[in-house]
C-alpha cells in the first residue's frame, strides 16, 4: 500500500486543504504576497533576521490552515526561513492566482477577499507585516507599502481605501499612510502580528511627543 504512505510520490496526506475562507488564511495569503514564495514543492516564508517572534507566529498560522506543522529554520543571511513541503497546497495556491515568480506573474490580491471586512483587514495586517515599513519624518510617523507588482500595489490601496483610509496613489512602486489619526486608527484597528513593526511605531511615536 504505497499510496498509503506520508510522501507516496511527493504528496503528503497530512496536508489540510481549505474549504472554506477564513481570516487566517486571508493574513498568511497577505503574508505569501509580500514575504512568501512559492516553488513546485514548497510554500516558503522568508523574513528578516530579528523576525523570531513572527516567525513562530507564522508557523502556527500555517498550522491553522493546512493542519501541518511548518519547520522554521536560517538561511546563509541569518534570515528566518519559515516552510512546509506540500505539492499539494502549493498547487491549491496557485489555482488562487498566487505564482512562482510573482514579479513576472505581477501577482494579485485574490478578489475573494474584498467579500468581507475581516478578510480584508487580515489580509491588509499579512501585508503590511511583510513589505510594509514604518518611518519616523519631521512632521510624524508615516506606514509605506513597496511591491514590484503593480496589481498588488492598487489593490493594497484599494484595502485601505475600503477599510476608510486615504492613502496616497500609487507611486514608485509605493503606497503611503501618511495622516497622522488614520495612522494611529490603523494600529487599533489593523495592528500588528509582527512585533518588530509594533515596535518601531511605539518607539517612533515616543520620539515624535518628545
């Protein structure tokens, strides 16, 4: 019984594939746009090298949705690598319109999750954990998106613009939160599972009072 076996022909059957859409997955969807990476065997999440905390987190959300336990290790920069070996739930990604190569495929936010607030807000807190940044200028704090996918850019603006933010229009492969309440609004309401952007907002927005 070959075909009983864990990895009979580079599939797994350990692996849970979704039927339903539920905020989990919409953030480890916005996790996979920015961060993420996908090959024909493995979901891959790569981030930085003081991202610990987030990168367990990461692990225990892709537990949640495929039911499988992600290994966590470092590659040759001292990044987190965060990953599972699932030809199945690679496949499932895809067909959801997430690509090899996301650059050349300019990949997209999958339109399931603009159905609902919660979807979108996950989906917005998986992004901004990933490819967006926190910066301190003269004035006050600013929260900035940066993508090579054009698609994505606007549909990152399009999130925050549902979800009653005014951002900027889409520049140099950027989108900006620049107003200083909607900034602060998006920390009560969006946050953060990413630590180290959660604390880079406290410690610039210290410096900003003083």
């Amino acid at each position: 019984n070959r075909d009983k076996k864990l990895r009979y022909n580079n599939q797994r059957n350990d692996i849970h594939i979704p039927t339903v859409y539920t905020k989990e997955l919409a953030e480890l969807i916005g996790i996979l746009l920015g961060d993420g990476s996908l090959t024909p065997t493995q979901v891959t999440v790569t981030l930085g090298t003081k991202e610990e905390e987030y990168a367990i987190y990461v692990a225990m959300l892709i537990k949640k949705v495929f039911g499988v336990r992600a290994r966590i290790t470092e590659n040759i920069y001292q990044h987190r690598v965060v990953y599972i070996g699932s030809v199945r739930s690679v496949r499932w990604l895809l067909a959801m319109g997430l690509a090899l190569n996301k650059v050349k495929a300019q990949v997209d936010v999958p339109g399931w999750i603009f159905g609902r607030q919660s979807f979108m807000v996950a989906a917005l807190r998986g992004l901004i954990d990933t490819d967006g940044s926190i910066y301190r200028l003269r004035y006050g704090l600013q929260i900035e998106f940066c993508n090579r996918s054009e698609p994505l850019l606007h549909s990152v603006r399009r999130l925050f613009m549902e979800l009653g933010f005014n951002t900027s229009q889409v520049s140099s492969s950027k989108v900006y939160l620049t107003n200083q309440k909607e900034i602060e609004r998006f920390v009560k309401v969006i946050g953060f599972s990413n630590k180290k952007q959660y604390k880079r907002y406290k410690a610039f927005k210290y410096v900003c009072v003083l």
